[in-house]
C-alpha cells in the first residue's frame, strides 16, 4: 500500500469517528423515537464502514 493511499485511509477513518460522535451526540438530544431510530442506524453503518477500513490496515 502506498504512503498516499495510507493517507487517504487514515483520513477516512478520522471522518467516520467524527461522524460516530456525532451520531451519539444527537442521539442524546434527540426526543422523537423515530428520528432517533434513524440515527442508530447511521451509526451502526457507520460503524461498519470504520471497522472495514481498519481490516485495510
């Protein structure tokens, strides 16, 4: 793997923890179970995404 795309993984893998504390975050603030229900699901997909990068490395 190159240095560039190493770089490449390493940032994405910064965005999806970002995006996971985001997620939980609003699921704090959050009342309607609905909306709520959505965001869970963000963060497991997203959790999924983070968890395939990591398997690159």
């Amino acid at each position: 793997m190159t240095s560039k795309e190493l770089l490449y993984i390493e940032d994405a893998l910064g965005h999806a923890q970002y995006f996971q504390n985001k997620c939980q975050e609003t699921l704090g603030q959050l009342q309607d179970a609905e909306l709520k229900t959505c965001v869970q699901q963000m963060a497991q997909q997203n959790q999924q995404i983070y968890q395939s990068f990591l398997s690159l490395l």
